[in-house]
C-alpha cells in the first residue's frame, strides 16, 4: 500500500556509519520500498542493514532489521530499491499491521484502544457469550472483565486483536495470542453484517494478512499456529480444515478431533486402583506416545506441546505473561499401569477467560491404550488434577474422540484442532487467498450442500 502520510525510514549505513532518511513509497507487512538519486545511492542488493526505525506521522516509530533485495534504474535519475523485513518484534510488528489495515479500510484496526463494553455488547450478540456459558462464569466476571481490559487495553507481546467497526461498534473480530512455547492461537473469530453487508471475509483476510508477517520474524518465536473449532462450524470448516483436506500431509497441517466434556468432581479423589499411578512424563514415557499418535493422526500436537524436549534457550512462557499479570502454564503427567502409560494429561492453566470456551484452562488427554484403560480409572485421575485448579468443573479434552463413547460416557460437543506448521505458511496464504475471493453464490451453494445434502 501507499501509505498517507508517507513513512519514513531512519537507519545508520553499515559501512560509513552516516545517518540517512529515505521516504518509503510502498509498504507490506513484509517489506517496503524506498527511492534515491542513482548518483548518491547507496544501498545495494544483498545489504543488511539492522535497526531501520520506520516513523509515521511524526509520532510511531517501529525498529526492524532489513535486507535490500532488489535495485531498479526507474530513470530520470532515479531508482527504486525493494527491502524485505528480517526481524522485528512483536509489538513493532502489531503498529505495522494497524497501519496497513487502517490504511486499506478505515474500519479495520489492530489497536490496543478498545472501548470495553462494545467489546462485551459483541461477544454477546454473536454468542461467544450464551446464557449457560454467562451463568459458569457469573461469579468471576470481575476477573474476566479485569483479564480483558489488561489484554486489550495495555501494551503487551502475547497478544493481538483485529477488530471491525464502525465508531464504537464492533462488526467483526479476531484475536491470536501466544498459547505455547513457540506456537499462536487464533480464536474468537466472529462477525455479523454492517449494513447488509458480511464482514466475515474481511476479518479473515485481515488476520490472515498479520500472519503473513508474523510468521517470518524470529523474534517473534512462532513455529506452529493453531485454532479450534466446531465440526458443524462451517465457516471455519472450509477456510481452515479445507487446507488441511487439501493438502493431505498431517506433518504440514493436521486436524485432530477431541471430545468435550466438563468435569464436575464429585467429592476429593479418590485413591487410583492398585497397580496405577499418575506421575509426572518421563522421557521414558515418549517413544509410548509418538508411537501411538503417529499411528493415530500423524499429524502435529506432539510438535507443539514437546513433551521431554528441554529448554531451548527461549524464555519460558510462564515466565513473559507472568510479566504482565496473566498466568500461563502447562504441565505433562502420565496414567500408567506399572511402567506403561495409558494415557497422557496435559493439565493447562491460564488466566481466567483468556479463552472464552477455556481450552486453555482445561486437561487435555491423550489416551494411548483405549482398550485397556477403564473409565473410572482416568476419570479418578482427571479429579486429583482437577483439585488444581479454581473453578468447580474443568473442560476434559480427549483424543481419541471415540474413547469416551466406547465407555459410555456422554460428552458435550467435540472440537477439532488446527495445527500448521509455519513453513508451510506460504502454501496456506496462498491457498486462502483463492478461497477468500469466493462469490456469495458459491458460499451460499457450499452452506446448503453441507445442510440439505440431496
């Protein structure tokens, strides 16, 4: 885009250390490209040059490196000169993207000013909020309204926002934010119509827009982008889970289906069965796992959670939302009878509402033995982790989905997750850019196939 007013860019050349300014023509979410004399130039193809500060109407300023990329004779003495972004942090990158968006369409904002209570009016409207999930949450909602107001309101690198709106009113939203070591979740994804008009397409092309610089940057610590969703959700069904049918290579993008049920201990945990223990995962425990999810999916949780992989000289997650007020954690324990695990439970723990359906502030359990593990032996070690945690039930997420049905256990709803590997970032956008310039007509005929199939 051409951006008014027109950014500039402020570095110190790499070789003579001269300060130099140069007027940005065009900008991407990773890149852009600036003008010079051909008889004073000098940037040349190849050139690294780190700490280029973009600056916007006198006032933002956003430090990244870049690399020239290309150098063009425009004539008349001029020539064009193409830098890709290489690095840049979260936060610098989150202003880039509310200019960009901003300047496409003056309703469309990644900003960290947000109006709370439109916000709120929003998630009730389109149902994030039904009268059932309000009721659950009814006696904390000061700590959920607290937890909101700090995510979208304060300045901080776990989280970003795409809203849609027109003055105070919100038509569309998303949000992506740092779930696991190096893995982001989108969630909240919901619109409804502005004057006739859906906005659905727009949300999504905008956030799909943000991940297209998001995932290039080191800094920003992302291998693997995730989000969940209903089966029967069809929106998400096509754009997401599309990709990943399309693409048919689980190690790129893979689907994995969980059921979902609360977890409502009845009383203190009882005691496991003699010959079962619940400890925590051991390195010994793995090959037991890879091989059964490989056999069963194939596909990318494993990467994400990396259970037995130590510190790879990051800083820990808990440790960046700890800086902010928020609580982020998760911890890998093992079901098993003797020394074989039957089952692994991953009990996550976040800031209260974080995620309004709380997948992230639930168990989620692989069972790696179906045949031989009894229901009331994993339900009793899903209550001693349940003591953890502050609410009276907890969202039990199992894999296989089958697995709780064949022990005639009712659930509540099933999840698929998303899971795609970021080098494979490129494939997806452009996958989804050809999806999103679907007419009405085809997404009206798609809808009615999946409703009335004959």
């Amino acid at each position: 885009l051409k951006i008014t007013p027109t950014p500039t860019a402020h570095f110190e050349h790499p070789f003579f250390k001269k300060s130099l300014q140069r007027e940005i023509l065009d900008l991407t979410f990773a890149g852009f490209s600036v003008m010079e004399r051909a008889a004073d130039g000098v940037l040349m193809p190849g050139l690294i040059i780190p700490g280029i500060e973009i600056r916007y109407a006198g006032a933002l300023k956003m430090t990244c490196d870049a690399q020239v990329v290309y150098r063009r004779d425009m004539g008349k003495d001029r020539v064009r000169c193409g830098l890709a972004i290489l690095d840049m942090d979260f936060k610098a990158y989150r202003l880039l993207s509310h200019i960009m968006v901003r300047a496409a369409d003056p309703r469309a904002r990644f900003s960290t000013e947000m109006e709370m209570d439109a916000l709120w009016e929003f998630f009730f409207e389109t149902g994030f909020i039904y009268p059932k999930k309000y009721h659950l949450i009814q006696a904390s909602r000061e700590e959920f309204k607290e937890t909101y107001r700090k995510l979208y309101r304060d300045d901080q690198e776990i989280e970003a926002h795409f809203t849609y709106q027109e003055n105070d009113k919100i038509y569309g939203h998303v949000a992506i934010f740092r779930a696991y070591q190096r893995a982001w979740m989108v969630h909240h994804l919901a619109a409804r119509p502005l004057n006739g008009r859906r906005t659905g397409l727009s949300v999504l092309r905008n956030v799909l827009r943000f991940f297209d610089g998001l995932y290039r940057y080191p800094s920003v610590g992302i291998d693997h982008m995730i989000f969940y969703f209903r089966p029967e959700n069809h929106f998400p069904n096509l754009f997401f889970g599309g990709f990943a049918r399309d693409l048919a290579n689980p190690r790129a993008c893979s689907l994995d289906l969980f059921a979902y049920l609360n977890h409502t201990p009845d009383g203190p945990s009882a005691p496991l069965p003699e010959g079962w223990r619940l400890t925590e995962f051991e390195t010994d425990h793995l090959p037991e796992l890879e091989r059964f999810y490989r056999n069963a999916s194939g596909g990318l949780l494993l990467d994400v959670l990396r259970p037995g992989q130590g510190d790879n000289g990051d800083e820990p997650l808990e440790k960046v939302y700890r800086r902010y007020g928020f609580v982020r954690q998760w911890r890998i324990y093992s079901l098993c009878r003797g020394d074989v695990p039957k089952a692994v439970l991953i009990a996550n723990r976040s800031s209260l509402g974080l995620n309004l359906s709380e997948l992230l502030n639930s168990i989620k359990i692989i069972v790696t033995d179906p045949a031989g593990l009894p229901w009331e032996v994993l339900n009793a070690a899903a209550t001693r982790l349940a003591a953890d945690y502050e609410s009276p039930s907890v969202p039990l997420m199992v894999y296989p989905e089958s697995y709780p049905l064949e022990q005639g256990v009712k659930v509540d709803k099933q999840y698929l997750l998303w899971i795609l590997d970021t080098q494979y970032g490129k494939d997806y956008l452009e996958h989804m850019e050809k999806k999103t310039k679907l007419t009405l007509r085809f997404l009206i005929r798609h809808l009615l196939r999946k409703v009335m199939p004959k």
